[in-house]
C-alpha cells in the first residue's frame, strides 16, 4: 500500500520539481592544504543555489582523492536545504570530490514522460516507446544523481604530472575534463569527456552554464562526438558546470523500464 501511494504521489509532482540539476559546490576552488572546505550538495533549477536537501541516507558514494590518495567523506549533514560536509584537503595539487545517490524511482504520467525525455533530446528512448507501443504508457524510472567537483588546492595551476583530474572515478557515468581546470580563464576552452560505465558515450547531449542559469535554458548544449568528446567556450570568469543524462532500457528490474543518471561537473573560470 505505502508503494502505491509513492507512486501516485509521483505522478502528481510537476515536471519542473521532477527535472531539478544536482551539484557538488565547494566554498571554494582554491583551498589551502590541511583546511578544511565546505562541499555542499545543491538541488534545483538555478545554478548554485538549491531548492531542497538530499537525506543523508541517500548518499551512496561520498569520496575525495588527492595525490595523498582517496579516502571517504563522513560527517555528512543536512544545513537548511543543502547536504554539507567539511573534509580536510591533505595536500597541494588537484582534489576531485565525488558524491552519488542511491537510484531512486519515479513514475511519470505519459504526458509528463514523454515532454522530459523530449526536452532531454533522449531520441532513443522517445522511439524505443514509439516501436514498443509505450508512448501513452506512464515513464517507470530508476534514476541516481552523480556529482563531481575538482578543487585546485595550494595553488592556481597544479604541480606538473598531477593528473587525477582527467581519471575516471569509476562512476556509473561521468564527465571527465581533458584539460586541468586549474588556471582556466575567460576565452579558454575546456574538452570533457563523458563516459558511460567506463565506455566512450557518443551522441549524449551534454550542457554547460554558469551561475545565473535556470530552468534548463543552457548557454551550451551540444553532442558528443564518437570518443564521447565536447568542448565549451569559457566566455565568464566564476563557478561553471557540465552536465549530462542518460538512460537506458532497464534489465531485470519489475519496477522500472529505465534507468537513468543525471551526472554534473563544476570547476572554475578565473577572469
């Protein structure tokens, strides 16, 4: 009985509360080594500010790695809408922050299905429902957020042969800079790669903005090519993201026919 109710209550949610972007927003970029730095997990349709906190018991992945090595966050905690930790950055060089949800189910109405995978560009989907007589039927999504944030710690460029910002976290799927984000100014131009359990991901749409941007209007929003790659004009100084979603048909699961993740990156731009 409480099942069904989650659901029926799922369905009546309006798209825009069901479509909120996720983030990983540090305090700061630049952090000294051996401090401290505020990561806050934001939900919502404004680019950093958040709507709504995730529960702690939702997290099921919180990792930073440094050249020190990785280690897991803990102290994790709700302050006012945002799901906050303070982990200590041990030394100078790139530090990639990680935080993942447990996937989570939703059903949408077929109406409400069909607008969000439209608005996403998710073809495939719109036409594996169409080829399998599922456009009028309602959307059963398991769906996670994955959220990473690279810190540039002691210094602005990071000492040479510190790579483990263009190392993949081993993540579900993931937006990996090819470039340090350390140092990017106004006019630079940053290649990511998205990777999809562990493979290239070619035709995923991959958006891009800065703080400011809502409601989805992305500045960027282009394809990958088919090594996955996508590359963003910087045109402001201050906290960027990178952002995609991607789906696939669901295996073996009798509540959901997709499964989804929504994966984001943020760095900074210097003027």
């Amino acid at each position: 009985m409480k099942k069904v109710l989650r659901l029926s209550l799922a369905l009546l949610l309006p798209l825009s509360l069901l479509a909120h972007d996720t983030w990983l927003v540090p305090s700061t970029y630049t952090p000294s080594p051996r401090t401290a730095v505020r990561l806050s997990l934001a939900t919502s349709e404004a680019f950093p500010t958040s709507d709504s906190a995730v529960a702690p018991d939702r997290v099921a992945r919180f990792t930073l790695r440094t050249t020190a090595g990785s280690e897991s966050v803990s102290g994790y905690r709700l302050d006012g809408k945002f799901l906050v930790a303070d982990p200590v950055v041990p030394v100078a060089g790139h530090a990639v922050a990680v935080l993942e949800t447990k996937p989570r189910i939703i059903v949408l109405e077929p109406a409400q299905f069909n607008e969000y995978i439209g608005d996403e560009g998710l073809k495939a989907v719109t036409d594996a429902r169409t080829k399998n007589g599922q456009t009028n039927s309602p959307g059963r999504e398991r769906y996670r957020k994955i959220t990473k944030t690279i810190l540039c710690v002691g210094a602005v460029a990071a000492p040479p042969g510190d790579q483990i910002y263009s190392q993949p976290e081993g993540l579900w799927l993931e937006v990996i800079p090819e470039r340090s984000p350390c140092g990017l100014k106004v006019g630079d131009s940053i290649t990511v790669r998205v990777l999809f359990q562990g493979q290239p991901l070619a035709g995923a749409h991959l958006a891009a903005g800065y703080q400011g941007v809502t409601g989805h209007k992305y500045p960027v929003w282009i394809p990958t090519d088919a090594r996955g790659r996508a590359t963003v004009k910087l045109d402001r100084p201050g906290a960027w993201f990178a952002r995609v979603l991607h789906m696939v048909p669901a295996q073996n699961d009798s509540e959901a026919d997709w499964h989804s993740a929504f994966s984001t990156l943020t760095f900074e731009v210097r003027q």
